[in-house]
C-alpha cells in the first residue's frame, strides 16, 4: 500500500525524470534549499508542508491541481482511521 509520502515523492521523480532535472535543479527553480527536497526524496522528512509544493510547483510551472490529478491520488487509502 503507497502512503501519501511515497505517492508525492513519486511524483516530484516523475517530473524531474520526465524534464531531465536534478535535485539540485529542481531545488535552483523552486527557490528552495536543496537539502529540503533531498531530505524529503530521501525519506529523512516525511512532511514536505503544502507552501513547500507549492514552490515546487511553481518551479515545474504546474498547478496543485495538475500535480495531484493522478490515479495514484485518487486511490489512496485514508490514512487516519
């Protein structure tokens, strides 16, 4: 079973696959702390805070809403039960 962690972290991998982006790009274009997005992708942080993929969204020029509108998403089991 994926938790919401895991299916963000894919996320943010698919869009630096699919741009050839780097931590350290994706970090420059987001205006954020590399360590902050490495601590993340590295599972060191489980939290990434909302304002957090905010920037990083903005950094790939897409929206919350494009970044979320996947099965993957939809389909999560909740988490607090």
């Amino acid at each position: 079973m994926m938790t919401t962690d895991q299916a963000v972290r894919e996320r943010i991998q698919h869009f630096c696959q699919s741009r050839n982006y780097t931590i350290n790009k994706l970090a420059t274009i987001s205006e954020l702390a590399t360590a902050t997005i490495r601590d993340f992708m590295n599972g060191k942080n489980s939290n990434i805070g909302i304002l957090t993929l905010k920037k990083i969204c903005d950094g790939l020029e897409i929206s919350l809403y494009d970044f979320f509108n996947t099965d993957e998403f939809r389909n999560l089991e909740q988490e607090i039960k």
